[in-house]
C-alpha cells in the first residue's frame, strides 16, 4: 500500500495521478491518493480517472473539510 499526497497540485492533480496510476505504481498494490476536492467535481472525475486507468475503486471519502481520500487498486 502506497500512499500519494497530491494536496500540493490544488485543482490541477489529475494529470499527475494518472501518470502514477499508469506508469509508476506497481500492480496488485493499493494506492491511496489525497487531494483538495473544493466543489466536490473532482470526486466524480477522480473515480473516472481510476477506471480510465484499469483500477478498481474500493474507497472514497471526505478526509476533513477541504480534503478527499480515495484507494484503489489494479487486479491484473
């Protein structure tokens, strides 16, 4: 399990995690990632990032007020 802190990216995180997704984080690992979410968009383009990517999404949730949390992990 690895976690990636893309807080720092504010809105513009999505091509960073999917550069992970795609060609840094090792198979069969769960990845949990943290950004800011501000209106709450980000949470349905991140889940659709995570299947774009060939993961699976086991979890997403509100981390404190700003904050969200997802995992996910690839199977194959």
């Amino acid at each position: 399990m690895k976690r990636y802190d893309l807080r720092h990216l504010k809105d513009d995180f999505e091509p960073r995690m999917k550069e992970i997704l795609l060609n840094e984080h090792p198979a069969k690992e769960s990845a949990i990632f943290l950004f800011e979410i501000g209106d709450f968009t980000p949470i349905q383009r991140s889940a659709d990032l995570v299947k774009e990517c060939g993961y699976e999404l086991y979890n997403s949730l509100k981390f404190n007020e700003v904050d969200w949390t997802i995992v996910c992990k690839k199977e194959n």
